[in-house]
C-alpha cells in the first residue's frame, strides 16, 4: 500500500540528473534515515520499510555516512546469537 505526495525540489536538483525515481528513493531514504537517527524507528523496522534486511540498512547506513552507533538490547541479543 502506498500513498502519493507531491515534493517540491529545486530544477537544479533535476539538472544534476537525478531522475524521478532516484528522488523517490532518496526521499524514502531520508525519511527512514531520519525516524531511525530520531529512534522511532529500529534497524529492521527501518530495514522493512525500505525493503531491504537489518544488515542491508546499516551498511547503507555507512554508504551514506550515518554512524549506526546505538544498540538496542534485543538487537544486541539477536546479533550475539548469529
């Protein structure tokens, strides 16, 4: 279920030759980045909402040079049992 929204960006974010589905992705991206550095959010929620695995998400998180710093206790517990 999806739901639409209208975003407004400069044209000259358009003329760096991003295209309209890389600004969706890159929008997604940042709200998700966002809850999650906000601590709404978990590592695999945020994961989920993106569509990719917990581990997929923190090493985004490092593509894009956002320290994933904190553990929760359950997420600790379930890397300690891998």
């Amino acid at each position: 279920l999806e739901t639409t929204l209208n975003v407004r960006v400069p044209n000259s974010l358009l003329n760096l030759g991003l295209t309209q589905e890389e600004i969706q992705r890159r929008v997604s991206e940042w709200l998700v980045f966002s809850l999650f550095s906000e601590g709404k959010i978990s590592s695999g929620k945020a994961g989920k909402l993106l569509g990719i695995s917990r581990l997929e998400f923190i090493k985004l998180l490092q593509t894009r040079g956002i320290a994933y710093i904190n553990f929760t206790a359950v997420e600790l517990n379930e890397e300690l049992e891998k």
